[in-house]
C-alpha cells in the first residue's frame, strides 16, 4: 500500500469516526428532547387531574358527607403516590 493510499484510508476512518459521533449525538439530543417534552406533558396532565379531582365533591349530591369524604381522600392519596 502507498503512503497516498494510506493518508486516504486514514481521512477516510476519520469521517466515519466523525459521522458516528455526530449521529450519536443527534441521536442522543432527539432522545433527551422527546422523553423530557413527555414528561412535561405527563406532569401537566397531572396536575390538571389532581385540580378536577379535588373539585369532584362540590359537583356530587352528598360529596361533602364524610363516608364520601374518607373515599375520597384514599383516592386522592392513591394518585398523589403515583
């Protein structure tokens, strides 16, 4: 092999080294990008289910009694540990 076909090969490994390191990262920032704009939309559907739940007594006949209220309550305490 000549020095010309070498220096050739090593620009060549090069690039593709390169070209991996780029694809990992865009990789790598698609991923970060997804999973974080998922977990802000989980926690914004949360907090707006939490609000329509705590409201949910004043809109049920009898939502204030306290057989209802100790349901409730579970429930609520049940979806704030999720």
């Amino acid at each position: 092999m000549t020095e010309r076909q070498t220096e050739a090969l090593e620009r060549l490994n090069q690039g593709i080294q390169e070209s991996r390191r780029e694809v990992q990262q865009r990789t790598m920032n698609l991923a970060q990008e997804y999973f974080g704009d998922s977990a802000e939309v989980l926690k914004q559907n949360i907090s707006e289910n939490r609000t329509t739940l705590e409201g949910l007594p004043d809109q049920i006949p009898g939502g204030r009694e306290e057989a209802f209220q100790a349901f409730f309550q579970e429930l609520m305490d049940n979806y704030s540990s999720m």
